[in-house]
C-alpha cells in the first residue's frame, strides 16, 4: 500500500511546522528547568520534544483522524499506546527530537523521525534535518535527499566490504556491562566505528552510503528505527535482527543489524551473532 501524495505532504509540513516553532527557537536556549531525565541521566526529554509532538499529533488528528498517532513521549506517559499497533490499519510513528542528549546539550546533531505503518507494515518514513531542512524520504519509489526547495537526489547504500575501511555506528552504552566488554574489542577490526547518539542521522549516512553498518541496542524502539530500516533498505541496503528475522516494527526485543549489502550483513552477522542470544 502507497502513501499517496496528499498525506505525505500533510507529514512533511506538520514535521517541518513543528521544527520551526517548538524546536528551532530553543535549541541553545534552553533553561535547566525545561531538560528532565526518563530512564536514566543520558535519557532525557526537553519542552521541545513534548511540544513538536504535541503540535504534530494535534495536526494528524484534525487532518488524518483514522491514522493512529504514536509518538515516543506519548508511550512514555502510556506504554500501553504501543498495543494499538498490531491492531490499526494505519498508524503514524514519531519522535519529535532524535538525538535528545545532543539536543540538550547544544550539539548541532539531532533530527525528527515520521514512519508510516498500514496493517503493521513500514511503507513510508522521513528523517529529517530541521537545522538543514532536508530530509531523507523513503517510500516504493525508493530513497530520496530531498531539500527544501524541493529537489530530490536518489540514494544508494554503500557496497563497501573491506573491513579495515568500513565505517559503522554501534552504541556500546546500550548494553550491559559484562556484554559491552565482548563488543568493544570488535571494533579494532574496523576502519571506524562510533556512535552518533541519533539514530535520524546514523539511517542518514547509510542511506546515503556515506556509513556501511548499523548496529541497534538490544530494545529496538519503533520510533528510532522504523524510517530508518526502511530508508536502508530502499537505498539497496539489508536491515534484519541477528536472529535472522526481517524488520518488524511490532518487536521490541532483539538487536537490529543494518548493513549496505547482503554480504556484508552476514560477515557481520557472524561477528556479532553473540548479541542474538544475549538480547
């Protein structure tokens, strides 16, 4: 099932609304008050992220009343939001501030995520840049740059298999300890491995096939890595859990292995193969 124009566009223009008014004004502007922490001291939420989503979901729901919203602060207030999904027949997933911690901290690497779901399938996602208003937009017609006057370049994964020149993103924190130190001594192997803390901008690169590899953290949240995935693997890419199982964006358990070829996915699977049994 295709996304058709109109609701696209309707997404586009709500994530872009939502980047100009809630987002732009307070990034390096924000008060102590204004940055809380969720789960943890590196898990944070800002009065951006609740009001660009706040914004975004008030758009849809006047304007796409069937779809269900689905936003990542909406599930940490109600985690339950996330049962809906299997259940509707369409469904909109968002994270109004990818990359929060760098957000927070004046770091000019953050992004916004919109991925559309019909009967529990990825048909549609967009990463985009609100610093840079371009986003990366994938759909059946493949995955496109597309910047804000309009233009539109087609995207092809890397097909880079040389380790010593791979480049990948892995983010050890999300991990346990005693499995962080079976990973870390990995990445020697490769030509650079790191981790951007923005899943927005890490799909980015790999779409555009300027990073070779992805690795997600063991709870694989839909909201990070549903445009993403699709983003991938419309540019050529293979995204697949260690286990062997497609994207599912209902999963939420299992570590998620993007990579710009078939090849490579299973050269890498194979290295980290330990992370699917100890997801």
């Amino acid at each position: 099932m295709m996304l058709d124009q109109d609701r696209r566009s309707l997404l586009l223009s709500a994530l872009r609304e939502a980047a100009r008014t809630d987002i732009l004004p307070r990034f390096r502007a924000l008060g102590a008050s204004q940055i809380q922490a969720k789960s943890g001291p590196a898990d944070l939420v800002t009065v951006a992220d609740r009001d660009a989503e706040a914004r975004i979901t008030a758009i849809l729901n006047r304007d796409w009343p069937e779809a269900l919203v689905v936003g990542e602060e909406a599930v940490s207030a109600d985690p339950s939001l996330l049962d809906r999904l299997d259940r509707a027949e369409w469904a909109v997933i968002l994270d109004p501030v990818d990359g929060t911690w760098n957000f927070a901290n004046g770091l000019s690497l953050f992004g916004m995520i919109a991925a559309v779901l019909f009967r529990g399938t990825v048909v549609w996602g967009a990463l985009y840049d609100p610093l840079n208003d371009d986003w990366v937009e994938a759909s059946d017609h493949g995955a496109e740059m597309v910047r804000g006057n309009g233009s539109r370049s087609p995207l092809a994964a890397s097909k880079m298999t040389e380790p010593e020149q791979l480049n990948g993103y892995v983010p050890l924190g999300l991990f346990p300890k005693q499995i962080q130190r079976r990973i870390a001594p990995l990445f020697p192997d490769y030509g650079r491995v790191t981790s951007l803390r923005c899943s927005c901008h890490e799909y980015r690169l790999m779409a555009q096939g300027r990073a070779d590899f992805c690795l997600s953290g063991p709870t694989p949240n839909v909201w990070d890595h549903a445009a993403g995935a699709l983003a991938v693997t419309r540019a050529g890419g293979v995204v697949r859990f260690l286990d062997g199982g497609g994207y599912d964006p209902l999963r939420r358990r299992g570590v998620l292995l993007a990579a710009g070829s078939e090849g490579l996915w299973s050269d890498l699977a194979a290295k980290f193969s330990f992370l699917a049994v100890a997801d």
